[in-house]
C-alpha cells in the first residue's frame, strides 16, 4: 500500500481516543505499517479532537495533509462537513455519526446548525462517498464511536483491515464488561 489517510474528529467525550486506537491496532493486526497521532487539546471541555491515522511503507510524519484524507470519521454532523471541506480529498469517503454536539457558535445564535442535507450537497459536489450512521437505542452515547467503527468494519472503508482485526483491537484494548458492552454495540 503507496498511503492511506485517515482523519478523525469529534467532541470531547464521544471516543475518538478509543476508536482511533483501535483502528491504529487493527491495521498493526493486519500488518500495515501505520503511523498516527491524536490531539486532545480541549477535550475535557467539550472541545474538538482529532486524530490523523496514516497507513504506508513510505509515511514519514503521522500527519494527513490538508485535502489529502481517504477516509473521514466524525463523530458529529459539525465535524463531519468540517473534515470534509478541510481534510478529504475529491472522491474520498466521509463516515459520520448523525448526532449534534453544537458548537459554541451555534449556541450563541451566531451560526446555524449543520444538518445532514448539507453535508449531501457538499459532498456530491466533490464526489465524497458520505455513510451516515445513527443507533437510537444506544445503551450509552459514548459508544457512538462502535457504532461507526462497525459500520467502517461492515463496509470494508480502510484496505485490507478485516473483521478478525478489529475484533484484535478490541481484545487489546479492552476487557470485562467495557469490553462486553462495546462488542454488543460493535456486533449489533
């Protein structure tokens, strides 16, 4: 494999940190070289996260250059038409959670809120490949990320990362009734 993109984003507390430690691990499972680096920055209040996750013989830095990503996650209807006008490239694929974690601009009246239509509009103007996901019987909205990761799974959106690998990650990561939970979310 010559690279393969993957940025991700999201709202502190959501699970970027888990879902892009565990795709990091399942693409190592599969036996890519993979590179990849996470910010957190204000996570803790709420604030934007993201990870960059490179896979590729000749990647030097962990970082997806701007409009060059494969692949975006979101994790949140903003994110998501924010990693695609900045970080996707034309024809890549936008995986998002369809849920809302409004921005501070938006709670002050100062933005309108992004809805999924918008997010259509954008993308088939670039050719983006958009998967929306939604679960409303979610035992805990911080599994929104199994929810997304199993769809990744089920559609095959990262090359030559399979089932068994996921499922390693998972087991790496891990254990008891986290681990109980989040199959069941992952499985369903």
């Amino acid at each position: 494999m010559n690279a393969f993109n993957i940025y991700l984003t999201g709202v502190g507390g959501q699970g970027i940190g888990l879902i892009s430690e565990t795709i990091l691990r399942a693409a190592d499972h599969a036996g890519h070289a993979v590179k990849s680096v996470d910010t957190h920055g204000l996570a803790q209040r709420g604030g934007i996260v993201v990870s960059h996750i490179r896979l590729g013989e000749k990647i030097f830095s962990p970082l997806v250059p701007d409009g060059q990503a494969d692949l975006a996650i979101a994790l949140e209807r903003h994110e998501a038409l924010r990693a695609a006008a900045t970080m996707l490239k034309a024809k890549g694929a936008l995986v998002y959670y369809d849920t809302v974690w409004q921005p501070l601009s938006v709670r002050l009246n100062q933005a309108s809120e992004t809805r999924a239509a918008e997010i259509e509009r954008f993308s088939e103007k670039r050719g983006i490949r958009v998967v929306s996901v939604f679960q409303a019987d979610l035992p805990d909205i911080r599994m929104q990320n199994m929810v997304v990761l199993a769809e990744i799974c089920r559609r095959q959106l990262i090359p030559g990362i399979d089932l068994i690998h996921y499922r390693a990650a998972m087991d790496d990561l891990m254990a008891g009734a986290m681990l109980e939970k989040n199959s069941a979310v992952f499985d369903k």
